[in-house]
C-alpha cells in the first residue's frame, strides 16, 4: 500500500472507531435522541462498508467491518420490531401505576405478559447489538494503530 492509501485507510478507522466508540458506550448511547442513534447505526455500516471494499494489508483485520455491519443490521431489525410493535410495547408500560412500589411484589398484567416475548425479545436483540458494536471498536482502533505504526515505517 502507498502513503496515501495508509492515510486514507488511517482516517477511516479513526472515524469507525469514534463512531462505535460513541456507540458502544452506554452512558453515551442513552443521552441520545432516537434520530440521531439511527444517525449512528446508519454511519457504523456505510463505514464498515466502506473500510471492507477498501484494499487492505493481510496486517488489518476484516473483523471490526463485519461486526459494524451486523450490529447495525441488529439495530435495524430492533427499530422496525419497535415500530411495527409500538402498541404492544405502549400496553406493556401504560399498566404500571407510577411511582412504582419496589418494596412490594411486581405482578404482571395480562397485557404486559403478552408483550413479554417482544421486550425480552427486543432487549436481546439489543444487547448483541451492542456486544457487537463494543468489539467493534476494539477492533477498529487495534487497526488504526497497525496503520499508525505503518504510516511511521513507510
């Protein structure tokens, strides 16, 4: 690879890594309104794509694209279950009577257990999602710092 193929593959995962970082971590995923996760979720795959149809070095590891991609793909599938699902899921939060008494036993409306399987369901998915997107960005800045110290060789 030439210079400036190493600097542009540099940027790359410099980008893929601050977008999966900011994904990956939870205290700054919940701050986030839902257009701009959707926002995130859309930039860790175009990216992932992007890096994946790039020539790269038998050094950088493919690993960090697939998972972006997958975890995005998870995200997508969550959103149009949530969406096609919102009423179910609105039935399954509207029977609580708030403040919720903690100290007392919790027990579940009809309602809520049919919606069960969809938040367990949607929650799982949710959770993989984000593993994924978490290694991800481990692997994205392991890569960007073998393209740093390629950089610096050449």
């Amino acid at each position: 690879m030439s210079d400036a193929d190493i600097t542009g593959i540099k940027k790359f995962y410099l980008v893929a890594t601050a977008v999966c970082a900011v994904n990956a971590v939870p205290a700054v995923g919940s701050l986030i309104n839902s257009s701009s996760a959707n926002f995130l979720t859309i930039a860790v795959f175009v990216i992932s794509v992007m890096i994946l149809l790039k020539p790269t070095t038998e050094e950088l590891t493919k690993i960090p694209c697939v998972l972006g991609i997958l975890a995005a793909l998870l995200d997508a599938v969550v959103f149009m279950i949530g969406r096609a699902e919102q009423y179910a899921l609105l039935a399954f939060i509207s029977d609580y009577t708030f403040p919720i008494d903690f100290t007392q036993q919790q027990l579940f409306t009809e309602r809520q257990l049919e919606a069960m399987g969809l938040v367990l369901t949607i929650g799982a998915l949710s959770f993989i999602s984000w593993m994924f997107v978490a290694v991800a960005a481990v692997s994205y800045s392991i890569n960007y710092t073998r393209t740093k110290k390629m950089a610096a060789v050449n």
